[in-house]
C-alpha cells in the first residue's frame, strides 16, 4: 500500500470538497474561455434540439415527460443505480414509491426515500456503495457529493466481491485497511456537518437533534459547521449535538449496532467461488477475524452448488458443514476448525 501522510490526504480531501473558493487570475480567465467555448457548443446543440421538438411536434407526436426526462439524462448521466431494497421506495419529486426488488438508474438531484418496513442499497456510479436504513432520506447532488437528510447510512468505499486471486494467495486480512488513494471519494453532507471517507466503511445518522458517525474501517473526516475538522478513526463513534458538544466512545467493527446492513449487503454466490473468497466476505460483512485451525489447507477449496447467500451470519454453518469444518465465535474472532475438533 502506497504510504501518505494523513494530513496531505485531509487537505487534498478538503480542496476538493471545496472546489469554489481561491483561483487565481489566470486560472479564471483560462476557465472563463473554457466557459465561453462549452456555452457556444451549448447553445448549437439547444438550437438543434428544439428544431428536432418543434419537427415531431409538428408531425403530430407527443413528447411525455419520462421522456424529456430520459433525454436530459442521457446528457447528464446517472450519479447511482438501487440495485436492492426490502422495502417500498420513493424517488424523485413525484414521490412514486417503487416495488421491492426493483432496479432503477438515479440521476443528479435525484433524491430516495425509505419506509418503515425497510431500506434499499445504491452503487455510486464510481463504485462505492451505499446502504439506506428504513424511515431515511437521501439526496444524490453528483457521484461525488451526497446529502443524508434523516435516518441512517452506511458507506462500503471497498464494497467489492473477493477476488480469486486473494483467495489463492492465503490472504486472510479482509479487514486490513483499504488504500485511501484508490477508494471513491464521496462527501457526505448533512445539516451538523459534512463528512469525507478515507478508505472507509462507516455509519452515518441523523436525528432531528445529532448527528452519529460511527466507523468500522478505516477514517472519516467531519468537518464541523464552523470550519473545523476532526477525524474519526476505526472502532470510533462521535455524537455531535445541534448545540455543538461533542462525545466520543468505542465501537467494535462485530457490535450489534451493524446488523441492520445485513439484508442490504451485496449477495455472494457460491458458483466457482473457493472457501477463501467466502471467509473474506463474511469478514467483510460481518466485522469478524477468521482465524483457521486446520489441519490442512482450506482457503482454496472449491464451494459446490449454486447457491446465492444474502445473510452472511446464516450462512456460515451451512457452507462450512459442506467442506467438513466447523465454527465457533469468540467475540471478534471466527475460529474455524475441522469437524469434531472444536472445544
């Protein structure tokens, strides 16, 4: 993993959440004429655009607002893709509420909103993934910058399936922490303050009081409403107040507080998949350190079946009892064993 300083990565991480503010003369007439230039090509390509409305108007076609909404988007492109939900949501400014288990591309300005029966998982379309508690509010501003209005939150920036290469290798450090350089960079804004990942998995969650920001993995940069940052580090949780105090406490990467993201997780399917690749998910998942007590190599074992797991702490016994071993948890840790020889 490539080494940087942490406070490079801060300021690196605030400039670009701050984009508007400081360039110089030359940088703003160089970007004026930039400007100029796209709003000339603009323009020809709006010219050209109502002359093709005005031409099926006038041949008697109508044009419905999905389909003025599909256009613009093409243009625009999609800021993130639902790609699961346990429960009914509403999207965009018509409130439709959409079915369980439907697909569907967001755009800019898209907002989603969740029930009280469930929540929905989002992929950014630069690769971080997202999980909405039930009764929550998201707005989605770019790919880059998102706002939790209510409810909670939890931000995978490292939400990909294991690879068969890791599993092969013998590595068993799931939970190490992921490159910050190489992690999507999303800012998360909220009315207490906005909060920046660094290689990160964490939970946000706002109350018409506080703001709870608790991180499994990982840093989080919060930058308060006055300017002032401070970093949340892995097995942290703070609670800020709307009245501006501070508290700080412990959380375990296992703890119970977790366990509502279980049912958003992404599925792992077992096809041509090895039992390595397995472990890591269930680390992965479920904030576990697999430690192997085997007798012989077991990370490379071939799963059988076709079988897709979305509940990664049911699916443990099961999958382990198919390459005769077993296992036993001892607070954070997974201990794995061979059949019978558990004590």
């Amino acid at each position: 993993m490539t080494q940087v300083r942490e406070d490079e990565l801060l300021g690196a991480l605030l400039r670009d959440g701050n984009a508007e503010s400081g360039p110089d003369a030359a940088t703003t007439q160089r970007a004026h004429a930039q400007v100029h230039s796209a709003w000339i090509a603009t323009v020809a390509v709006r010219r050209r655009q109502r002359s093709l409305v005005a031409a099926m108007i006038g041949a008697g076609l109508v044009l419905s607002v999905t389909v003025l909404w599909n256009v613009r988007e093409a243009f625009t492109g999609n800021v993130a893709t639902v790609q699961l939900t346990s429960a009914d949501i509403a999207t965009g400014d018509d409130r439709e509420a959409r079915p369980t288990g439907a697909e569907l591309e967001l755009g800019r300005k898209s907002s989603i909103e969740t029930d009280s029966s469930g929540g929905a998982a989002l992929r950014l379309r630069d690769g971080a993934h997202l999980r909405l508690d039930q009764e929550s509010s998201l707005r989605l501003h770019s790919p880059r910058k998102i706002e939790l209005v209510a409810g909670g939150l939890y931000f995978d920036s490292s939400a990909q399936a294991p690879t068969i290469a890791k599993a092969a290798s013998g590595d068993t450090t799931a939970n190490s922490e992921v490159d910050p350089l190489k992690s999507p960079k999303v800012s998360v804004q909220t009315r207490f303050a906005t909060l920046y990942n660094l290689g990160t998995r964490y939970e946000a969650r706002v109350s018409d009081s506080s703001l709870e920001v608790a991180v499994r993995q990982g840093k989080v940069v919060v930058e308060l409403r006055n300017g002032e940052t401070i970093v949340v580090r892995a097995g942290e949780l703070i609670v800020l107040q709307d009245d501006g105090s501070l508290s700080k406490r412990s959380v375990a990467a296992f703890a119970q507080r977790w366990q509502w993201t279980q049912p958003l997780a992404p599925p792992f399917a077992t096809e041509a998949r090895s039992l390595g690749e397995f472990l890591d998910w269930i680390e992965h998942e479920l904030g576990l350190t697999v430690r192997l007590q085997t007798q012989n190599e077991v990370r490379n074992i071939l799963l059988r079946g076709d079988l897709v797991w979305s509940d990664a702490a049911n699916a443990i016994a099961p999958t382990l009892r198919l390459c005769g071993l077993e296992a036993k948890q001892v607070g954070g840790v997974l201990l794995v064993s061979d059949r019978g020889e558990l004590r």
